[in-house]
C-alpha cells in the first residue's frame, strides 16, 4: 500500500494544498506554526519599530520618516562583520545549539529594549537602534528557519512541502498587524510579548529536532545535521560557487525593483493625500488664498495650521495602505495555498523563477506608460503578492540542492546582507533621481523595467546551474522521495 493511501484525516485535509505524506503531517504542522509565529512577531514589532523611528526619532534636524531612507546602508556596513561572525559561530556548534543561541540572543534583547522603552519612553536613541537591530535580526530569523528546513528535509521532500509550510508565513503576516493595532497603547509590552512568542518558537525547534533525530534512525536518507559546518565562510561560499552568486546577484536585483516600486507608491499616496485633504479643504478658504498668495507655500501657514494638515493627510495615507496591504496579504495568502504547490509540481522550481520578474516588467512597464494610481495600485499589489508568496517559496527551494555550509551560511549572507544592500542601493538611485535628474514616477518605473531584464538575465544563469544540480525539476505524481 502507497504511503498516500495510510495518510491520517489531517494528512488528508493538508493534501487539499500540498502532497503531503502519511508521517508527514505532524512535522509540518510544527514548521507551519514555527514560521507563523516568527512572522507574527515580526509584525508586531514592524510596526512598533516604523511608530518608534517616524513619530519619535529626530537626529541634527532630520525627521525619522527621511532618516529610514538611509538606514539600510548602516544595516549592510554592520552585516559585513555580523555574517562572518554568525559562520563562525556555526562551525563550532550544530544546528540546536545555534538555533538556542541566536534565539536566545533575540528573547534577550527584545527583554532589554522592552524594559529601556518602558523607562524612559520614545525618543531619538531607543528608535534609531531598535530599527537598525530589527533590520538585521528579522532577516536572520527567517532565513535561519529556512535554512533548517532545507537541512531537516530532502530535495523531493522540499518542493513538496515548502509551499504548505510557507503558508504559515503568510498568515503570521496577516495575524501580526492585527496585534500590534489592539495593542497600540502597549509600546513597549508588545517587546516583551514578542519575546514570548520566540520562545516558544525556541521551543518548536527543540521539538522538530527531537523529532527528527528519531526519524534518523528509521530513514537513513534523511540528513542529520548533527556535526557543525565547515569552516568557509558565507560570502568565501558565495564568491566561490556560480550558483550562489547568481542567487545573491538575483536577490539584490529583486530587492532594489521592490524598493524602488515601493518609493513609487509611496510618493503616489503621498499626492493622493494632497488631492484629498487640501488646504482650502481641511483650513478653510483664507489659509488657501496664503498659500496662493505665497511663494514659500504651505510653509506659510502656522506651525497649528500645519500639524493639522499632516494629520488629516496622515489619517489618508494610513487608509490607503491598510486597503493596500489587506488586499496584497489575502492575494498573496491565496497564491500560497493554492497555486505555489501545483507551479512547483508541474512545472518546477526553474519555471516558477521567471513568474515575478516577469509579473514586475510588465507592471513597470504598465506604470511607465499609462500610469495612473489605479495601474499603479494594482500593479504593485499583484507584484508584492506573489513576491511574499510563490517568489519567496522559490528562493528557499533553491538551497535544497545545496551543501549544509550553503544552506547556512552562504543563505544567511544572502538573505541579509543582499538584501539590506539592495534596499541600500535602491536608495541612492532615489536619491540621484529625485535631486540629479529631476526623475518622476514614470522614470522610476522604466528605470525599474531594465532592472527586471536583467532580473530574467540572471534567473536564465541560476536556472541553468540549477539543472546540472536537479535534472528533473517538476516532481511527478507518485514519485518516491
């Protein structure tokens, strides 16, 4: 009899998204809630962090809301000793005591910044480093999941469940927000509750752990994951391997299209705000004929007059991206369940890595030459969708094929220091746009629109490493792992 056919209900109910096995299950719901409290969490503290920076945060006369710009390229010039610290720490523990520390290491600091906030409030010092230490820290935590997953799970075995699992992450996504708002009078306690929710976390991992080790013994071909790594560092492993350089060269691409798109709608809101809340609108006819009549603009009015324009424009930007978001998580939540499993087993990781690059070129180029907050809205939600759902699921397929030492090390400089130099350089093609060549949206777009043939440029290069590696991408149905 197939191991399909001795399946449990909940086996069967979790084979209406994924092929999921008979003894499969129980893993994967331990996975499932391990991401989805990670994200959650992540959530949580997202929006603590992006209140505490925006409202609480002014350095030398600069405003929070322009210094986020620039943090990114802090957060890469930090990573370039945290990365190589981190593969350090990997070749002298194994894969538990690694996950013990660095989670330890989290609850710790989430406990210290919570009782720092709760003493002394917002300000300038506690929202500057809480934003830089939970860039750095996010991407680690998600990265370092997935780098267990890859290393708990075969390559077949991978492709099969990784879309199930991820499914977690886009729930914990939906979920974290939802916290944040019910607990908005509670800072400083949402740290603390945050440090909770890793430490069960912490424990799920402890679990599947134990749980693994005794499937070891029954199923030789499992990887065990019990010895620590090699010691090549993670960017030695990038530059050294074709593979892996292609992918961080793909992350940063794909990081500096988001990035860019995400200035672009910002700055749309922005004007949407300013169409929907004028001056004559909010402070009535006399304050517009001033600013008409002025050739400093708004900067006419008075410090009152002007604060209660920002509000009324903020209440507008606020409602513009909460539909934003609503709907960019729910698509992207349907994406997960229902398509990321069947693109993966029909066509394959490779063919599923040219379905967000092209989705964003045609969105770009949609912006560019039609433009429109509506093309726009629609665009970028259609893109950030599947970016957090099929997109993400392919970057963690990716490593299966990969040696131990890649899957955590080589991944975790990817996912961070990549990443964050993405966002990094994104920031200066804005800054040179904006102040150098007087660029608009539409430029930003096109500009966008090179940058995503060289995204498909590069996914040929990985897509053709990747075949040497996994000959038969698309699983079929009924294959054995």
């Amino acid at each position: 009899m197939s191991k399909a056919n001795n399946r449990s209900v909940f086996e069967e109910f979790l084979g209406l998204f994924a092929e999921v096995r008979a003894g499969e299950g129980v893993q994967v719901l331990l996975l499932f809630a391990n991401i989805f409290l990670i994200l959650a969490s992540y959530y949580i503290l997202k929006t603590v962090r992006d209140a505490l920076l925006i409202g609480g945060v002014e350095l030398f006369g600069i405003k929070g809301s322009e210094i986020k710009a620039y943090l990114p390229a802090v957060m890469s010039v930090l990573l370039l000793g945290i990365v190589p610290a981190y593969g350090v720490l990997s070749t002298k523990v194994d894969r538990l005591q690694l996950l013990k520390i660095t989670m330890g290491f989290v609850i710790a600091c989430l406990v210290v910044l919570g009782a720092w906030g709760i003493v002394t409030g917002p300000g300038t010092a506690i929202g500057l480093t809480f934003y830089v230490w939970l860039g750095i820290i996010n991407v680690f935590l998600i990265a370092q999941f997935w780098s267990y997953a890859n290393d708990i799970y075969t390559e077949k075995q991978g492709k099969r469940l990784f879309a199930i699992i991820a499914i977690g992450q886009s729930l914990g996504a939906i979920l974290g927000p939802l916290i944040a708002d019910v607990g908005k009078d509670y800072t400083f306690p949402l740290l603390v509750f945050s440090a909770i929710l890793f430490g069960v976390c912490l424990m799920l991992y402890i679990v599947v752990n134990a749980r693994q080790a005794q499937d070891v013994k029954s199923a030789s071909d499992q990887p065990t994951g019990d010895k620590p790594l090699d010691k090549d560092g993670g960017f030695q492993l990038i530059f050294q391997t074709r593979y892996l350089l292609l992918i961080a060269l793909m992350i940063l691409v794909t990081n500096v299209v988001n990035t860019t798109g995400e200035y672009i709608l910002g700055a749309a809101a922005d004007s949407h705000s300013r169409a929907e809340k004028t001056v004559e609108g909010v402070l009535g006819s006399e304050a517009a004929a001033r600013v008409a009549s002025s050739d400093q603009g708004e900067k006419v009015l008075s410090s009152a007059e002007q604060t209660q324009l920002k509000e009324a424009r903020v209440s507008v930007i606020q409602s513009f991206y909460a539909r934003f978001f609503s709907f960019v998580n729910l698509l992207g939540l349907f994406i997960q369940m229902f398509l990321v499993s069947r693109i993966f087993q029909y066509f394959g990781v490779r063919a599923a890595l040219f379905v967000l690059p092209v989705i964003a070129f045609g969105g770009y180029a949609a912006i560019g030459l039609v433009g429109g907050l509506l093309v726009l809205r629609i665009a970028k939600t259609v893109e950030n969708a599947t970016d957090y759902s099929l997109q993400n699921t392919v970057k963690q397929a990716l490593f299966l094929p990969t040696s131990r030492e890649a899957k955590y090390k080589a991944k975790a400089a990817i996912d961070t220091f990549f990443v964050r130099f993405g966002d990094a350089a994104s920031a200066g093609i804005v800054a040179v746009g904006l102040n150098v060549l007087a660029f608009g949206p539409t430029e930003f777009a096109l500009v966008n629109v090179g940058l995503c043939v060289i995204w498909i440029v590069l996914n040929v290069g990985i897509a053709r490493e990747h075949r040497k590696m996994v000959p038969d991408d698309a699983s079929k149905p009924g294959s054995t792992d």
